[in-house]
C-alpha cells in the first residue's frame, strides 16, 4: 500500500513508543518487537479507518489533525445513500484534498439499500431515512412492509450509476454499507415476500402454490428443507447479482462488502462470493451495555473469526462501532481492537453513524492505536491452534437465531477456527447447529456441546449450561486432558490464543479490573500481568502444534 513520508514517520514514532514500553521484555524480544512493528507500519501492515460525514467534519475544523494524529491512517466519507445523493460528489473531492492534505487517505461510502430503522445519527434532521418513493418496499413472510435491505429495480440500476460516479471523480475504494444484505436483522430468514419475488421463485424453481405454503411454514419453523434452502439460493443470487453489476460498472476500483453481525446465507450474503474483495467482518455490541458481559466480548469476537473464514487478511475490516456515537465508553472502545489484532483483520474501521466519536475517545483510541500497530506484526499470518474448536455450520446459517455457544472463548484454552465440522477435540455448538444430526459421525474423537435443551434429542450432544461457573467447573475437568497445550491456569475470563508457529500466546482480559494470571507452559506457570480489558503477548511458548482437526 501507498504511504507518503508523513505518515510512515508517524508510524514509526508509534512503533519506537510502544517499544519503550516493553521493558518487562527481554532486550533481544524489546528490539525484534519494534522492528517488527515499524516494518508492520511501513508496509501498512495494520491501518486505521474512520467513517465519516462531511458534516461532521465541517462541524469540527481541528478533527482531521486529531484523528490523523491519533494514527487513523483512511478516511471513508459517506456519499449516495439508498437512493438519494445525501453527500455530493463535489463536496466529497472537496473534502478527499483536505483528508489528504490532513496526511491520511479519502474513500466513498455508499449505502446500497437501506435500513429499515435509523441506523446513521445525522448530525441534522436533513437525510432522508428510507429510499425514495419510487423504489419499492420489502414484504417480510407475514405480509409486513418495511423499507430497506430489498432489491426491487431501479435499487441495482441506480447503485451502478452512483458507483461510477464515485470513480469518474477519481475515487478508487468504495464500500457498501449498513449492511449489504437481504435481511432486516440478525437471525431473520431474509428475501423479500413481495408477489414479485414470489412468482419469479415459482417460476424459476418451477414450483406452485404448495411449495410457496411450504416455504413460509418451513421459515416459521426454521426448518432448512428443501425449498428453504432453494429459497435461500435465490436471495443470495439477486444479492451477488446486485454486487457484481457495480463491480462490473467500475472494474478499476476496489469494492467492498460491510457483512452484519454472523451474517450469512440466510441473509442473501453467500459469504463464498465475497473471499476477493474487501470485506467487513460482522459485529454487533455498540454499547456498554452489551459489550461489558464477557458474552458480549465473545459473542463479538466470535462473529469476527467466523467471517474471518472467508476474508483475506489484507482485505478483512472490522466493524469497530459505537452506536449511538457516546454509547461506548473510552476504554471499552479501544478494547474493540483487540478483536482485529487476535483475528488478523489487518483493517479496523472506526464507526459511529454519519457523526464521530467524542473528543475523549481519541486519547484512549491513540494509545489501543499504538499498542496495536506494535502487536499485530507478531501474529500476522500465524493461525490460532488449540483444542476448542470454533465452527459455525450450515445449519445456523440458514435458519440460527445468531445467538452462539462462544462463552468458553472466555476460558483461557486455546482454540482453532474450523472450515468443517472438526473430528477431534471440544466444539460449543449454536442451538440450530445442536439440532443437526449430520453433525457428528460415529468413530471421530469430536466432543459436541450444546447449551441444555438445544438438542432436542439429537445424540451425541452432551448438555452444557452456558455461564461462567458452569464453564470453569468443565475446564477443572478437562485440564487432565490438554497434555501440553498452554492455558491459563485460573477460572478469570481470558481469551487465550495460541500461535504455535509465531511461539507465542496473546491474552486477551475480558474484565474491567487489573488482573494477574497464571500461563501454563509446558512444566511451568508464568505470571501474566493484563491491564482491564487489555492485551499481552508471550513470547518464548515453544511447544509442538496439536494435529489438524
């Protein structure tokens, strides 16, 4: 990636920052760490995104100083918002120079379909919040209407001539927004139920009016039968179709998706499709109020690694949002990198609606920026190993309710993100997961846990309550049972990530307080020191990688 002389030399005042700061390090690990970090920095390794309004930053002259200072290396300014040109593209080259000028980089955001609710914070009342009149509203399979996250033409049409609008005046990565998807909300079986859709799903699977009773029966019921699964294919064409007519239109710019929280196929978004280009991993707590729990750390992180499946490191963006914009305080916001840095999103997008963060967030952002910047040379390109096994079947993505098994991310073992079902070790599965008897087969060595009652039945499911003291009395089971497996040897919640071939182990404190904890490596038990909420990397866990599961 391109970066001018004044930002290269910022980031290395970072990367000789945080060095400074290592002093419980070795001096040896103190030099490499800050090689690594300003060649990370050098090469745009880890990069820094806000997303913004022009109207924010015309309501704040000093803004531009204050974020680039704080290490936001991308500004994304909003632009063509479901149908109207809310921000004009003379305004937005406007602004591309003084971001520029400002040492950082200008992209466009658009909004391709809309949000049925108020999703941006408007700084004024002035942004329509549903597209205009002649685009079409979508039927959900009640019969209810609602605008946004619906493809009726001239949605596409319209989207394409917007994009090459964007490019003409020069612009060369955009992203659609808030979300690309077919879905009103997490959990939601999408598609528009409209007559339209109906008959051409009739039409193009040749069935009749049984198979249309089947289907709303079969999404009632979030039963993934047959026609189902061919309804969800066809949501997922007309979304891909709608993607790949604006990548078509501009062919020299790099397009990109924002993916909700766990979101997939049953959203129209066929994750598969979307492995190229730049993709925004899903998240969802933007607030104290649900990012505080441990669950809702985990939950988050959860959503990240599952997207992180499809996502090239280089092209993964997180979605570090704070809704509304004073919802997340200081320390629980630049806590939210640490998603980026344990999934290797080289990209973590600052988000807030079309205002901005507070100026007290900027502070604490500048200084997770640094920690960050330093840290994530380390971890790049390594994958996380372990026995826990993280997996997100088929079954949730075509009729889950979004709600994961990921608490046990917040018990100090080790795990691994699985493309298939994985044949050895310990998965927490999600409700409709439980429910799949394909998952599972006789002679693997594969433990599946489901939350009590999930199951309903399905064998070879043993029932585990999903709380804390519930999963500390299972890890004081299964500690016998890790072998040399690092982890931490106290019931706190930590995330503990392994990188056998970077021999180290990244901690991740899940509480508000200070904690010490005990590593277990190998004989020995070192003392760990995390600040509340805070990250640590330790070096030196030289220990065999366990077998692929």
């Amino acid at each position: 990636m391109r970066m001018d002389r004044r930002r290269f030399l910022r980031s290395c005042t970072w990367a000789a920052a945080c060095g400074a700061g290592l002093s419980a390090m070795g001096a040896s690990m103190r030099r490499a760490q800050a090689a690594d970090a300003a060649e990370g920095a050098r090469m745009g390794l880890r990069r820094f995104h806000l997303s913004i309004s022009t109207d924010a930053l015309e309501a704040d002259e000093e803004l531009l100083d204050v974020v680039s200072a704080a290490g936001v290396t991308d500004v994304w300014l909003a632009g063509f918002l479901y149908g109207h040109w809310s921000y004009p593209i003379e305004s937005l080259v406007a602004w591309r120079g003084r971001v520029e000028a400002a040492g950082m980089a200008a992209h466009v955001i658009t909004v391709p379909l809309g949000h049925p609710g108020d999703s941006l914070g408007a700084m004024h009342g002035d942004i329509p919040l549903t597209p205009p009149s002649h685009w079409r509203m979508a039927v959900g399979p009640d019969g209810t209407q609602y605008s946004g996250t619906s493809l009726h033409a001239p949605a596409t049409e319209e989207n394409v001539a917007a994009v090459r609008a964007i490019r003409d005046a020069g612009f060369r990565e955009i992203f659609l927004d808030d979300d690309f998807r077919l879905a009103p909300s997490p959990s939601v079986v999408g598609g528009c139920f409209c007559d339209e859709h109906k008959a051409r799903f009739l039409d193009a699977r040749g069935y009749g009016e049984p198979e249309w009773e089947d289907l709303l029966d079969a999404v009632q019921q979030r039963d993934p039968r047959p026609v189902l699964r061919e309804w969800v294919a066809f949501t997922c064409d007309e979304l891909t179709g709608c993607f790949r007519a604006q990548q078509a239109a501009v062919p020299d710019v790099a397009l990109g998706i924002m993916v909700m929280y766990l979101g997939s196929e049953k959203a129209g978004i066929r994750l598969d499709d979307y492995r190229d280009v730049p993709f925004r991993v899903g998240e969802l707590m933007f607030s104290d109020a649900t990012f505080d729990p441990p669950k809702g750390k985990t939950d988050e992180l959860f959503s990240a690694l599952f997207h992180r499946r499809y996502a090239r490191p280089e092209l993964a963006y997180s979605e570090t949002t704070a809704y509304p914009v004073a919802q997340l305080s200081p320390r629980n916001l630049a806590a939210k990198l640490a998603v980026s840095t344990i999934t290797d999103c080289r990209n973590t997008m600052l988000m807030s609606g079309l205002t901005t963060f507070p100026r007290d967030r900027w502070d604490p952002l500048a200084s997770a920026i640094r920690t960050h910047t330093a840290l994530h040379p380390t971890v790049a390109g390594h994958r996380p190993r372990g026995p826990f096994k993280h997996y997100w079947g088929e079954a949730e993505r075509l009729v889950g309710d979004d709600n994961p098994f990921s608490l046990w991310l917040a018990m100090g073992i080790p795990f691994e993100v699985c493309d298939a079902p994985p044949t050895s070790g310990w998965t927490f599965l999600g409700d409709a997961d439980a429910r799949d008897p394909g998952l599972g087969a006789k002679g693997d060595a594969a433990t599946w846990f489901a939350r009590p009652g999930a199951a309903r039945g399905t064998p070879g499911r043993t029932e585990q309550p999903e709380d804390l003291e519930a999963l500390f009395a299972l890890k004081e089971r299964l500690l016998p049972e890790l072998g040399a497996t690092p982890h931490v040897v106290d019931a706190t919640p930590v995330v503990c990530a392994w990188y056998p071939s970077a021999e180290g182990v990244l901690l991740w404190n899940q509480t508000s307080d200070a904690r010490r904890v005990g590593l277990r490596v190998g004989n020995d038990v070192r003392e760990i020191s995390l600040d509340a909420l805070g990250v640590a990397w330790v070096d030196d866990v030289r220990l065999p990688a366990p077998p692929e599961a």
